[in-house]
C-alpha cells in the first residue's frame, strides 16, 4: 500500500481543516511547494495536494499547479477541477493525477470529457461520503447515495477512486473502516486509495491488510504522530 501525504492550501497556506470545515482551520506552513517537497525529500513518492479555495468555489488555482510542476514534484491535484480543460491543463503543468469530485458525483457527461482529455489513468474520483452520501463542490452539497455513485464510476471506465470519511477527516481518531469495507464491496474492481482519520501506525497496519492501492495522512504526519518513514514501514 502506498503512503501518500496531504498537502491541502488554503490562502496560499498548508492547513488542515477538521471534518470538511472551513471555519476549522490549523495553519501549518506557508509554502506548499516545500511542503510537498519535503514529504518526497522523506520518502513519500507522491504526494496529495488539494486547493481548498478551488474546491468550495470552482476556481481553482492553476499557478499552484505550476508551481508543483516546476518545482519537478510528483503530485496529484485537486479542487476546483470541473471541466475537461482544467484536467487537460493541471495533467500540463505537471500533475501525475487529477482528482474530480464535483464531475464524478454529478455530472457524467463531464466526466467523460475528462477521460477522453487525459486518460482514465491521470483521474481520481474523490468520493468524499457524509451519512453514506458522497458529496461534491467542496463537501458543500446534499451528495448522492454512495451504492448508486461508485458502479456507475466503474461504468464509466474510471480506474481509481479515493475514498474519504468526511466525519473522521482531520480528526486522527482512526479511519471508517466499515465505509472503507463497503466501498471495497461496491465497486471491486476499482483501485481505492483511503482517506480520512488516521492517526496512529496501529491504524496503518490495519489498513495495509485491507485492499486498498493506498492511503493519504494528512495531520498525523503534521503534528509528528510519526514520520513518513515509520509509516512506510508500517504498510510494509
């Protein structure tokens, strides 16, 4: 399983929210970049960056997308990205991947432009669930019913969908495992990357057994739970 570190900015700053909110915001840097660039520097081989800004509004920030790129990091990028010619562009600038949760939740048709642009390989559905709804435009909306959202994604010829408990997100008090299972159950033949909780190597551990592709930690590495290279070797 892969570890894959979170980098979320908001006002140009590395924050964290708690369970999706913005007004629950802890500040941890002001540079994302070299945020990005020291969990690679740590062993991370990608990492998992989202514009919290661009996601809660749809505009997002293609110069961070720049950046990253020219800084020669390894990243995928989210937030905001709700036409074809934003995932065209953000694949552009240097994006390894591009996560969709607005277009994978609600519009197919989009979707299926953003295939056709870049390639079900460079896409990650963000499936972000809140009382077993997956929600877009920045965990804002009603959502949708999470058994009729992850076949359909499978349908459509996506390849890889990540998997967030919004109510554990930013909390470190231990991932969904039952919403975890149950996407798993849904859609088996997607590649699932989990999200959401973590917050000891205990819970690694767990999820390393589980058959997920990879996991993002996010506050837990921000506020020196453990290391990038204790928790690779925890999935190990």
């Amino acid at each position: 399983m892969e570890l894959i570190p979170a980098v979320d900015v908001l006002d140009g700053k590395v924050v964290r929210l708690v369970r999706g909110r913005y007004d629950q915001v802890t500040v941890y840097g002001d540079d994302p970049v070299a945020q990005a660039r020291d969990w690679i520097a740590q062993g991370a081989a990608l990492v998992h960056v989202v514009d919290l800004a661009g996601a809660r509004d749809g505009h997002p920030d293609r110069g961070l997308w720049e950046r990253l790129g020219g800084a020669g990091l390894r990243f995928e990028i989210g937030g905001g990205v709700r036409r074809a010619s934003d995932a065209a562009a953000a694949v552009a600038a240097g994006a390894e991947r591009v996560v969709v949760g607005t277009a994978a939740v609600w519009d197919r048709p989009t979707l299926g432009k953003m295939i056709a642009a870049v390639g079900a390989e460079r896409l990650v559905a963000a499936i972000d669930v809140r009382g077993g709804r997956a929600a877009g435009a920045g965990w804002l909306d009603a959502g949708r019913d999470l058994g009729a959202v992850l076949p359909e994604l499978a349908g459509a010829g996506l390849i890889r969908a990540l998997v967030t408990g919004i109510s554990r997100d930013g909390t470190m008090e231990g991932p969904d495992v039952a919403l975890l299972e149950q996407a798993a159950s849904l859609a088996p033949e997607l590649r699932l990357i989990a999200s959401g909780g973590v917050g000891s190597l205990a819970d690694l551990e767990a999820l390393g057994g589980m058959p997920f592709e990879g996991v993002i930690v996010g506050r837990a590495l921000y506020e020196g739970v453990f290391t990038v290279t204790e928790a690779l070797a925890a999935l190990r």
